[in-house]
C-alpha cells in the first residue's frame, strides 16, 4: 500500500505504508496483552488495597491523557489506588517537587515518567533502596536502577523510519533532524537510530546536524525554514516529537516546497489533521493506552509478587500512520485523544 501524493500537483515522491511491532525483551511473553503477568485478574483479586502514584513532567500532553484513561481503568480492575500527579512543565527541577510531594504521601509504588535520565537516577535508586517499587514509563534513566521500564522502543522505531524514507529518497538526498533537547533521552534515541541507519546503509543519504526545537512550533518553522532556504538538496525532514513536524509543515507550505518529504512522531489532534491534509507524510505512533496498562500490570506484579522476576525491558506495539490507514478503527489507540 502506498501514501498518495501531497497535492496532485506536486512531484513529492510518496512514502509506502509500513506497520511494525517492536520486538520485546527476550523474557517477555505477549508483549502488547501480557506484561509482566497475563494473569492480573487473579493479582487483582487480593483484598489488600496497595497505593500507587503516577509523576510526570507535561502532564497535560494528549498522549498522558490518553494514558491516564487506560491506567485508572486497569488500576480499577486490579484493585489499586492510583493517584495521578504532575507539572505542565518538562523542567526535571519542577517535576522533581512533585515527585517531593507524592513521596511524602508514602506511596507502596511510584511509576514515574522520567524527562531527565540523569537528574531522576540518584532519588530513584533512594527508593527502591528504600524498597518502595519504581516503574519507569514513557522515557529511561541513565542507570537501570529501576524495577522496570515500560515505553517505547525509540531506537529501533528510529531506525525502522529511517530504511522506510530511504526506500522514498532512491538513496541519496539529505535529511533535516529535529528534536527536542540534548537532555531527553527519548528523544536522543529517536534520531540516533534513525542517523545511525542512515550513515551506515545509506551512506548516500546526508544527515544533516541535528536541529534542537523544543515544544515550540514557531521555533521548529524558523528552523526548518533556515535548513531549506540553506540545503537545495533537502529532501525531508524527519521529527522526533510534534513540534517539529507541525514547524517542518509550515515551511514547506511557506516556501513552496512540495516536493519535501515530511515524517515525524506522535499523533496529536494537530498532527492527524496535518496528515490528512497531505502536509505531514507519516507519524510514527505510540500505543499510549496500552502503555498504561502494561505500566500498572507492571507495578501490580512487583507489589503482589515481590519475588517474580520482572523483564526489565517492556516495550508497548508502534504504528506508521499514514493517510491510508489513518481511519481503520483498529488504529484507534494509536491517536492520542483526552477523552476516555
């Protein structure tokens, strides 16, 4: 199956529809359904009541919302008392208080999204030292010092784009990278992969300096406006977060330049609009609601079963969105929505 073009009348080639589940940790069965215990039903029906707090920096993101939703029902279901907690901030030092704040109400667990893999190590390791169960979800620490990590796999979804818009670009062109900091590690995975696929199986295909936007649109249009006013050679842009494909579209559509490939993650309200339209070309795609159910499978197996071994690695489906597929109703927890 294959993406139609932009606009009829532009020569932008066209980038093929791909669907990839990401392979799970060798230890782990039934990665999207089973998590760490298939049988949480049976977990779920101890009358012991356990206390578990959910931290996150950019609470108000679609894809926690979307997350949220799924938890608290599967936290339902298990009997657990999950309190959700978080700063609109992405600043470690402002998520860092709330973490503050949900350890003095002594929790029995915290599952946490860690948006610095250095600053949160050393307060985990306090915890867990302490022996109160961390679960970290939707990002890594530098030092596995966590009982275990349930996100996505970002390196190789990266390099999984990456073969796909080299396919599109008959293997030569050059790709313009943007992220978001140097200091998120979800982030950095996401176009490590992807580069590393790029200088090492299509060295004809040129990386461009990786380009730091932020969460800001506006930065991500100046930016990607700068790389194809500079590079007469451009050939798409790839994102690592909706900032930069939402910045990439307008300056395409500003500079005329139809002919520009333009991939990126997450599918937010504005980002699926954009796809539709033919202004975003695919959108690598989260399993959110899935991530928070593995998330409190997870912490429901380490509280209720202290001496099973638990797979570090838990890795949540992925999906390639594409106008093609983008209405299947099978998709539908691959968009992020706030409603429940």
């Amino acid at each position: 199956m294959t993406l139609s073009s932009k606009r009829a009348s532009s020569a932008k080639r066209t980038l093929p529809y791909f669907s990839f589940v990401l392979v799970c940790s060798a230890v782990i069965a039934g990665c999207s359904t089973g998590g760490p215990s298939s049988n949480g039903a049976d977990l779920g029906s101890a009358t012991e009541t356990y206390k578990v707090a959910f931290v996150t920096g950019g609470v108000n993101l679609l894809g926690y919302q979307s997350m949220r939703c799924a938890a608290e029902a599967e936290a339902k279901n298990l009997n657990l008392s999950l309190s959700w907690q978080g700063t609109p901030s992405v600043e470690a030092s402002e998520e860092m208080k709330i973490l503050d704040g949900a350890v003095a109400r002594n929790p029995d667990a915290i599952a946490l999204v860690p948006w610095d893999s250095t600053a949160f190590v050393a307060p985990i390791r306090s915890l867990m030292n302490g022996g109160t169960p961390v679960i970290t979800v939707d990002g890594s620490l530098a030092d596995k010092v966590d009982t275990a990590n349930v996100r996505t796999d970002n390196l190789e979804a990266g390099r999984a784009a990456a073969r796909a818009l080299a396919d599109q670009l008959d293997g030569r062109g050059a790709v313009g990278i943007l992220t978001a900091a140097p200091g998120n590690q979800v982030q950095n995975l996401r176009w490590q992969g992807f580069k590393d696929v790029l200088e090492s199986e299509f060295p004809s295909i040129t990386a461009l300096p990786v380009q730091y936007v932020g969460a800001d649109n506006a930065k991500a249009t100046s930016v990607a406006s700068s790389m194809l006013a500079g590079n007469p050679d451009l050939a798409a842009f790839y994102s690592t977060e909706s900032a930069g494909s939402n910045g990439a579209a307008a300056a395409i559509r500003s500079l005329g330049r139809a002919d520009v490939l333009n991939i990126g993650w997450d599918s937010t309200p504005e980002t699926i609009e954009l796809l539709k339209s033919g202004e975003i070309d695919g959108l690598v795609a989260q399993n959110f609601p899935e991530e928070g159910r593995l998330m409190i499978q997870t912490v429901n197996t380490a509280l209720r079963e202290p001496d099973k071994e638990i797979p570090y690695d838990i890795y949540p489906p992925v999906e390639y969105l594409t106008r093609d597929n983008v209405d299947d109703p099978k998709l539908r927890d691959f968009i992020y929505t706030p409603q429940c």
